[in-house]
C-alpha cells in the first residue's frame, strides 16, 4: 500500500479517507531530524502551516510522490524544489473562505466595540460602560486590498453590515462590484478613503511589505488595518511606529512576520487586536481541507 506520513493535526475525516487506500502514519511535533528520518520509504507527506518542507527535506524523501498541505496557500513548502524532483505538490485553497471571512468580520466587530478590554475589565471586576462608548460598522467604508475569494466573501458580509466598499486588485471582478456595490479604486486611494482596511493578497516578492511607511501615512488618523492573509505583508517596524505615533487608530492582526511573534512589540500596545493564526482554524474548515486533499492524493495515486 501507499505510505502516507502526516505532521500536523489534520481532522481525523481526512484521515479515515487516506486510511482508505493508504498506510498512514500521524506523527505530529516532529524535530527537523526526527522528520528527516521518517520519510524514509514514504509516497506521501501531508502537511499543514506548521511543518517547513524544505529542500533538505524534499531531498530526503527519496520516495516521496506528492506533498499535500491541508489547507490554502504553499508559502510552507519549497514547490520549484519538489517539482524539480517531479513532486505532485496538493492543497485546498478555497477551504479557509467562510473561516477567514467571518474572523475579519468578528475582528472589526471586536474593535468597533473594544470587546478584547470589556472582557478583561469585567473580569477584574470593572464596570466600564462609560469609558468604552464604541461605533458601529454601519455607513463606515471597508477596503478590501485582494478579491479573490476571501476577499470577495468579506464583501458580501461587510454589505449586509451596510458598509461602503473599496476594492483594489490588479485583477477586477465586475461581478462583485455589481452585487455589493464596491468601488474598484487605486490603491493609494482605497488607503486614504477607508475607515477600516483589510488585506487579501499572497506573500511573493511582489507583495512583501506592500504596506508600509509610506502607505501607513496615508491612512486616516482613525483607520484601522486588519491582517489575516501573511505577516510578511505589512511592514510590522513601520507597523508598530504608526501605532505608536497615531498615525492609524489601531490594527487587527491574525498573522505576523514572525510567528509566533515572541517580544514583539505589538503584544505591549494598547490599540491592538491579536489572535493566534486562526484564520482556517474552524472545525468546518479544517474537514473540508482534509477531505479535500485526500481525495486529491487518491486521483494522483490510484488509478
């Protein structure tokens, strides 16, 4: 039978369908060594974010046919160095939509309504009410940076919130903007004109640090940018700086450049919101990743 290695948590629904046609072995929290050593006489590799296959590990899988992440994105995976080696390399990239979407959508609801410090006041006995008056979402003005799928699916829930939208992408959707009504715009303008950004675009040379300092000063004095795509996607040194100037009210941030960010400075800032990567983290959204790429490992495999 196929022999299939798994390192991270995937939902045991994906693993019962790999069981189906494959030996699988779960080993979660591996060492690099420990990694190295088991892809020893196995076809398959399935991954989530937190296991690195690098080159030294593509080469030592010397068996290796196809590496799968359960889940969206490969920016986790040497692909030019698996496909060098005529490695099948799998994922699920419209999984995480729903997931995504709705986080982005419960992080503005928790800075618009300074849930995070509610909580933690009422839990040390506090009684704040008059020091947390919030606003809402309706009339404010979202700006979606990437429409793809998670960008458009914020859109059209940002809509029923009856907020304002501004989109940039190199490539448009004249469907969606039909549907919510968004306006395309440049991406300067789309910064300067929101009250709330949110960035849907991959990590590539091309993107890395695409907000910056530049494009932090160009951003209203009371916006708020929200992150949940890649850290490396926003410059976090200008970040922090912009923060802690008042040049931006406030971020909201799922993913960092380093992760997890150990003694970065935003864990101390007060106009914050930070969750731990947990974007695709539903239980909806992980089985459908998992039985996502097992059915694709089968196409590749079994004929």
């Amino acid at each position: 039978m196929v022999k299939i290695l798994v390192t991270n948590p995937i939902h045991e629904d994906g693993v019962k369908a790999l069981q189906e046609f494959a030996e699988v072995e779960v080993a979660t929290g591996l060492t690099p060594a420990e990694l190295l050593e088991r892809l020893n006489g196995c076809e398959v590799l399935v991954v989530r974010s937190a296991t690195r296959v690098t080159k030294e590990v593509i080469d030592a899988g010397k068996q290796l046919k196809v590496i799968a992440r359960a889940g969206a994105g490969l920016d986790n995976i040497d692909v030019k160095a698996a496909e060098a080696r005529g490695i099948k390399v799998l994922n699920a990239p419209g999984t995480p939509t729903v997931a995504v979407a709705e986080l982005v959508l419960a992080h503005m609801l928790a800075w618009a309504r300074h849930l995070p410090p509610a909580d933690s006041g009422m839990k040390a006995g506090r009684w704040e009410k008059a020091q947390l008056m919030g606003s809402e979402l309706r009339g404010k003005t979202l700006g979606i940076v990437g429409t793809g799928r998670i960008g458009r699916a914020i859109g059209y829930r940002a809509k029923a919130f009856s907020m304002n939208l501004l989109a940039y992408d190199t490539g448009q959707s004249p469907e969606f903007a039909e549907q919510t009504g968004a306006k395309y715009v440049e991406l300067d303008t789309l910064l300067r004109e929101s009250d709330f950004v949110t960035l849907h675009v991959p990590l590539v040379p091309g993107t890395k640090h695409m907000v910056g300092k530049r494009e932090l000063e160009l951003m209203k004095p009371a916006a708020v940018l929200i992150n949940t795509s890649r850290g490396g996607v926003v410059d976090e040194v200008a970040l922090v700086e912009a923060l802690r100037a008042g040049k931006i009210a406030g971020t909201c941030l799922d993913v960092y450049e380093r992760e997890p960010p150990r003694d970065s400075p935003l864990l101390k800032l007060p106009n914050v919101v930070l969750t731990p990567h947990l974007g695709a983290s539903t239980r909806e959204a992980q089985r459908d990743a998992a039985i996502i790429v097992a059915q694709k490992i089968k196409e590749v495999l079994v004929r």
